[in-house]
C-alpha cells in the first residue's frame, strides 16, 4: 500500500514537519515525498530515513495547480498524505473532491492502515473514523507525532509542471522572526491579552530568548495588535505540542487550550487563582506577569539555564 | 455581481459541549444552536460588498434539518437577499455536503462564493476547496481581506508562516477567517424584515445525488484529562521546575 506525502516547506526550505509527517506515513506503507519547491530541499528530504524516492518540482504552485500534479501523480498510490498545514488544509480537500474521495484530516492517531483517530470541536472531543475506501486522501498534525530520523540517500526525480492555475500569487509577507518555528518547538512561551501591549510582549520574548523557546501568542493578544497573527496558538491558530508550555497572562479560553492539549508540562503565570489555565496547569505562580517574569529570568540564569 | 454564501448551523461556540455516554456522538439535543463563527464572517463580506455597490444580490444557503432554518433567517437580518434550504435530516459528510452546494452553484451561477474556512463542531475545513475542485473555480482559503476590482478579486490569506495575497478571476470560492471582518448582530427590524424575504426549501432528494456517507464514525470520545497541577510558592520553585523540564526535554533529543 505505497503512499506519497506532500512535503512541507518553510521560505523554500523543507520545514521539520516534513520528517514527523513521514513517521505517521511509514505506518501505512513504503512512503515516497512529493517536493514542491528548489531543488536543495529534495536533497534534504532524500536524506529522510526509509524514504523509497523523492520527486521534485520546482515551482510555487498555488492549490489548482498542486492539485493538478497531485492528481496526475495519485493514479501510483494508496495514500496521498499531507501535514494538515495551510498548505495542506487549502489542497488536500480540493485533490480529494477531484479523486471522489471523502478525506480525514487532522489525523492525531493511526489505530490500523484505515482507522484514524481525529479531534473534533476544538479538541473536546476525539472521533475515530473507519475509511474503507480504495484510496485515501489524509492530512496529518504533525505535532502529534516524533520526527523519523535522518540516513538515507533516496534517488530524486524532476518532474516537469506545466503552470495553468487562473489565480497569481502577488506577494508574501512572512512574519520575520528569529525564534523557532512554533509547531516544531520544544518549548514554547506564550502570552495573553493581559500582556497588555506589544511592547508588554517584550517581556514573553526576553523569557523566551533565554529558553531558546518560539513565542505564541493568544487570538485575544493577537487581535489586539499585540502579537502577529503567525504567532496564534488555538482552535483557528497553530496547534502545538511542546515539551513545555508557558502561558503567561492567558486565562485559558477553550478556543486557546485546544492549540495546547498536546503540550507535555503546562506551567502557567496569571493573576487569577480561578482561571482555567492554572487549573490546568503542571505548576502555576499566581502574581503580576511583570514582576514575576524578570525575576524568573533571573533564578533561571542562576540555575545555569542562559541564552 | 452576484455572491452566493454557504453557512452551517452548529452548536454554539460559548457552550461547553456533552460527548453522549455511548460514544455515538456529541449532544446536540436542547444545546444552544447558532451560526458556525466563521460562517459570520463569509456573510458579512458578502452584505459589505453589497453595500459597496459591488455586489447586488446575496443568496445564502445551508444543508440540514429544517431547524437549520434560524441560521439562513440569522443571515438574511444580516442583509442577504434570499435563502435556499437543501433539506435533509441525515448527518452528510463534507464530500456530500460539496455535491450539494455545486449543483446550487450550477443553478445560480454566482460570481463569487463565500464560506467559513472551517465549521467549530467537525474542524474539518474541507467545503471550500471541495465546492472550488467541483465547479473548477480558482480558490482562495483563509482570507483576511476581500477586496473587488472589476472582474478580478485581490485576496489576502492567512498562512502558516505570514500571509499572502492573490489575485483571482471571477467566478471564484473564498473562505473567510476571523480577521477579515467584524460580523454585524442584526437590528431587531432587520430580523422582523428578514421573514419577509424569500426563503425556498429544496429536498436533498430532489438533487439525484448518492449522499451515502463513504467513513464510518467508530465512537466518539472525550480527550485524555490533564491531571490537576499545584501551585508554586514562589519564583524559584518556578524556575526549578522549568529547569528541570527543560534538562528533561534535552536527555531526550
């Protein structure tokens, strides 16, 4: 049952959501990576353990066309899997309509090669899904599942795509940040709107700088202006699954605590001895963000943990 | 031009939702109903196009039981100018639910289709694209902003690593995100008004479509539950533990 996983990239190069993706895949079967993007990426992903073959084209191509390669490229395999991504989220169902096939995504467990576990309304609950259908469409959180390692040396094939999409992309705008990727972060320190400005933020980030952590931010803080929106943890931001998660300033909305259920240890910094998130929480410090921030920068130095 | 706006009548987002004892799904009997967040949004890109002088009529259409009814009502107060029920009391999957919506594409040819990028109860996300794959229409998900020039549509979307904008000729499908605007609550006349506008209802039957579901649903379940935490007595126990975490998380990579 051979399966081909789109991968994921990151401003042209293969994003370490590609290597998790692969781990759910190599359960269903031998796994071939579709790279849409330079060449230097497909060399990456070649490098994935247990891959058969990457294939390679060199072109930024919105969903029609995507869908078209994929489409062009299904008739060879039993699963067409993607990270449930924005790239993933904008193609994989219009490849799916086009194939008559329905899709699960999201998928956060595989029970059996078509039994597939996938949270619905925000996390509150879990479904699992029988697809008996002769071919499957899936996309993947990524965060639920360990990265394959690296030690392979896969043969790469160029393909050649002819570009016929009706819509142009005009321009992107990245969110510029030095900080790790939040969906592939260890740790991750988040701040809501109690925050209280985006110079507030500040402080989230010092704290994040010396812990080497991304930075996430509450729809709350990013709707005020706070934070920018590709720093979003929630239902309709990122969904992570850190080590460590430090919430400071977030009550715990349900829309935020369901982009923070895969988080190994919560710890949680609020004023508020009754909100959700310190009921939640591994450990919680009730008191004021901005007093408690620095001197926690402080005792962490002391203990040898620094920048 | 024309817009045609899918919405969905879910449970309402603020309620806390209830898994049934048997695992047969989540509890939508006597649960405050209302329309999908995001739906809202769709609709109100729609009725600000209109009140630009760019758009000159809203059709908005849901698929469900009669009850479903509330949401199009909901949406016509908003400023949509009819509604279209496809009536059905089964439980279609995302696929059906695209068929469905393509065949009143086909009938109403609109020049722009707008939805919600996802429905709070299944987050599954997959109308939008589905509809654009069936119609064979451009498609832009996840939009910030809509914005109309002549016969092109410049989108901006919200994607992982920041946003980026589009360009897309008409007829297109555009899924809406919560930034794109902020939805209007309907002034009471508006709602009296809204009963007076057209409100067709059409059998899913009518549409000679196999709506069979293709998955099988093998339970639902609540998520593992956290175990309740502990208070720290102070910042150094804090940073203890953090250290500690952090240490951890290193002996593992």
């Amino acid at each position: 049952m051979s399966v081909l996983v789109l991968a994921e990239l990151d401003a042209g190069a293969l994003s370490p959501t590609t290597a998790r993706i692969v781990t759910a895949a190599a359960r269903l079967g031998p796994v071939d990576l579709l790279v849409v993007g330079p060449h230097a990426a497909a060399e990456t992903a070649a490098g994935i353990a247990g891959i058969g073959k990457v294939m390679v084209s060199d072109n930024n191509l919105l969903a029609d066309d995507l869908v078209r390669l994929l489409e062009t490229l299904a008739t060879r395999y039993h699963y067409l899997v993607s990270a449930a991504s924005s790239v993933g989220r904008d193609a994989m169902p219009r490849l799916a309509a086009k194939l008559d096939i329905q899709p699960v995504t999201d998928i956060v467990a595989i029970e059996s090669p078509n039994r597939f576990v996938r949270p619905i309304y925000a996390g509150n609950a879990l479904q699992t899904l029988v697809d008996p259908q002769e071919k499957h469409v899936l996309t993947i959180r990524a965060s639920a599942f360990a990265p394959t390692a690296s030690g392979n040396a896969a043969p790469i094939e160029t393909l050649d795509t002819p570009l016929a999409s009706a819509a142009r992309l005009m321009a992107t705008h990245r969110t510029e940040s030095d900080v790790p990727d939040l969906a592939n972060a260890r740790i991750v320190v988040g701040g809501g709107v109690a925050v209280g400005s985006a110079e507030g933020f500040q402080v989230i980030e010092n704290l994040g700088k010396i812990l080497g952590a991304a930075i996430g931010a509450t729809r709350a803080a990013v709707d005020a202006g706070y934070a920018p929106n590709a720093w979003q943890v929630g239902q309709t931001g990122k969904i992570i699954a850190p080590d460590l998660y430090i919430a400071i300033g977030i009550s715990g909305a349900l829309q935020h605590l369901a982009g923070i259920q895969g988080a190994r240890r919560i710890v949680a910094i609020n004023t508020d001895p009754d909100a959700p998130i310190v009921k939640l929480a591994d450990l919680a410090l009730i008191g004021d963000l901005f007093e408690i921030v620095p001197q926690l920068i402080d005792e962490l130095e002391k203990l040898g943990i620094k920048s | 031009m024309k817009i045609l706006v899918a919405v969905k009548r879910v449970v309402d987002h603020n309620v806390r939702i209830r898994i049934r004892p048997d695992g047969s799904g989540v509890e939508t009997n006597g649960v405050r109903m209302s329309m999908n967040p995001f739906c809202k949004h769709a609709v109100e890109a729609a009725v600000q196009l209109a009140e630009a002088g760019k758009a000159d009529e809203i059709v908005v259409v849901s698929v469900g039981p009669r009850a479903v009814n509330d949401v199009i009502l909901t949406a016509l107060a908003m400023g949509a100018h009819r509604g279209i029920l496809v009536e059905t009391d089964a439980d279609l999957e995302t696929l059906a639910i695209a068929r469905l919506l393509a065949a009143i594409v086909a009938e109403e040819r609109p020049d722009l289709v707008l939805l919600g990028k996802q429905a709070v109860d299944d987050d599954s996300g997959h109308v939008g694209p589905m509809l654009a794959a069936l119609t064979d229409r451009p498609q832009a998900s996840f939009a910030s902003a809509i914005a109309v020039d002549g016969v092109e549509l410049e989108v901006i979307r919200e994607v992982d690593h920041g946003r980026e904008t589009l360009r897309l000729p008409l007829p297109a499908i555009v899924t809406a995100d919560l930034r794109l605007n902020m939805p209007r609550n309907a002034a009471l006349p508006m709602v009296m008004k809204a009963r007076a506008k057209p409100l067709a209802i059409r059998p899913a039957a009518e549409f000679g479509l196999d709506l069979a579901p293709r998955l099988q649903v093998a339970g639902i379940a609540p998520p593992p539950e956290r175990v309740a935490g502990r208070k720290a007595g102070s910042v150094a126990e804090l940073a203890a533990f953090i250290a500690t975490t952090v240490r951890a998380g290193e002996a593992l990579q």
